[in-house]
C-alpha cells in the first residue's frame, strides 16, 4: 500500500476512503493516517462475497473485511463516530 502512496503528497482531508486488501495492513495505513491529521474519519466498502450470502441463508453471521477494518480502527483509537462501513454493490 505504501508504494501507492507517496507522503509528499497527502493533504488534510475530511476522511479517507479504505480500500480492502489486507485487513491488518489497511488498519495500520488508516490509523496512521488518522493519528498523523491527514484524516479525521474513514470509510470502508463492504465487499460482497457470495459465500457469506450462502452462510447467512443458513444463520451464520460472519463479519466483512470493512467490519474487521472499522473494528480493527476503532481499538487504535480512531473513534467509531468517525468510521462508517458503505455497502457494496452485488
């Protein structure tokens, strides 16, 4: 992720939009990002995955790579008012 990202160009923003990938590298982006003041919220898409539409239909409730992400900020200290998880389009 980092190599996508040069520091010399980030800008204060109102939030930052996380794209899924690895959940703990995004996490760790994001909360830096946060505690740096280049963000002060995130956003998160939910992925859809037809396999957890097919668990859900037989009452297994998993969470998405955004929920672990929103979950995974929210213990490095960027409040929960300021992450919302989108849904994604199937």
């Amino acid at each position: 992720f980092r190599k996508m990202l040069n520091s010399k160009h980030l800008i204060e923003a109102v939030a930052m939009v996380i794209l899924m990938g690895s959940v703990p590298a995004r996490a760790l982006e994001g909360a830096d990002l946060n505690r740096k003041g280049f963000a002060h919220g995130a956003i998160g898409v939910q992925t859809y995955v037809e396999s957890e539409e097919l668990l859900a239909g037989r009452g297994v409730q998993i969470p998405g790579q955004a929920e672990l992400t929103r979950d995974a900020l929210a213990q490095m200290w960027v409040p929960e008012s300021r992450i919302e998880v989108l849904p994604g389009i199937r």
